[in-house]
C-alpha cells in the first residue's frame, strides 16, 4: 500500500469511501491486527481531525487500550461503563451527539463533547471498539456508523 493517505475532496461520504478503500489495501497487505488497527486510528483521525480516535480491546473483563491517536486516555473501562462499555455489552454503535446528555459517560478528556463507538468483531464475537471523540456537538451520525461499522469489518476478515 502507499505509503501516504490521499484524503478526497467534497463531503464525508467521498471522504469516507476513499478511506475505506485504502484501508482495504492496507489490511490486505498486513496480517498484524495491532499494525492495522494503529493505521487505521492514524487514518482516520488524520482525514476528519477528530480530537481522539483509537481502540479498546476486550481483555478479560475489560476493555484495554489499544492503538490510539489524541491526547492520554483513560486505560481500561469495565464493561457496560461508559458509551465503549455500552457498545460492548448492547453490541451496537453508539451514536451520541451530547456526552453530557449519556449516563455514565466517561470524560477523558474534558474537551470532548460528541462520541462515536463502534463494536469491532471476530466471528461472533466483540474483540474490541472504535472510540472517535470530538470536541464538537453532534458530530457524528448515519453516514459514520455506516462506514466506520464497514471500515472495522476490514480488521477481522
Ligand atoms: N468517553 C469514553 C471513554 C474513552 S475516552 O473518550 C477516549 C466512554 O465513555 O466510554
């Protein structure tokens, strides 16, 4: 895969579909989960300048930090705690436009306001999450639970 990230021009839907077809090519040429997942985290977080983007992993019974770009971060939540705890234990995207608004929210960072949480999965199993932060309100939506649900799926093919 090349070496450098083109971001496309236009909306995030163009953005989106070229990321996902690097990732493609990136993921196909690694067989690392740890490598591709740091990638993916760099690329992503470097198309849309989101404040955090990284993963946690299912370690026992926990989530654990793992590859990550943006400022220090909280290193392991229980399960059902927080949006990435939810996502894990309801398995599905959590999509939330206000953290403030989100029982049991977890503030790593007091700067975050809107959170995207994706379950990343390996066979039928939850092996980790995507967690994207951002410092705006309701920055995430549809469009990003489809495509980030579509780039994760990569991960474990
Ligand atoms: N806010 C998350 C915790 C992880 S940090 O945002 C990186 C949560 O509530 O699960």
């Amino acid at each position: 895969m090349a070496e450098n990230l083109i971001i496309a021009e236009g909306g995030k839907e163009q953005k989106y579909e070229l990321l996902h077809k690097q990732i493609a090519a990136l993921v196909n040429g690694e067989s690392d989960t740890i490598a591709n997942m740091a990638n993916v985290a760099a690329m992503i977080h470097a198309t849309f300048g989101f404040w955090w983007t990284g993963f946690y992993r299912v370690v026992g019974e926990e989530l654990v930090l793992g590859p990550f770009q943006g400022p220090l971060a909280c290193s392991r939540i229980r399960y059902g705690r927080g949006v990435c705890g939810t996502a894990w234990k309801e398995q599905v995207t959590q999509v939330v436009p206000d953290v403030e608004l989100f029982p049991g929210h977890i503030a790593c960072s007091s700067l975050s306001r809107s959170e995207i949480v994706v379950p990343v999965w390996s066979d039928e199993e939850i092996v980790a999450v995507l967690d994207i932060d951002s410092e705006h309100l309701a920055t995430f939506d549809q469009v990003d639970k489809l495509w980030l649900e579509k780039i994760v799926a990569l991960l474990y093919k």
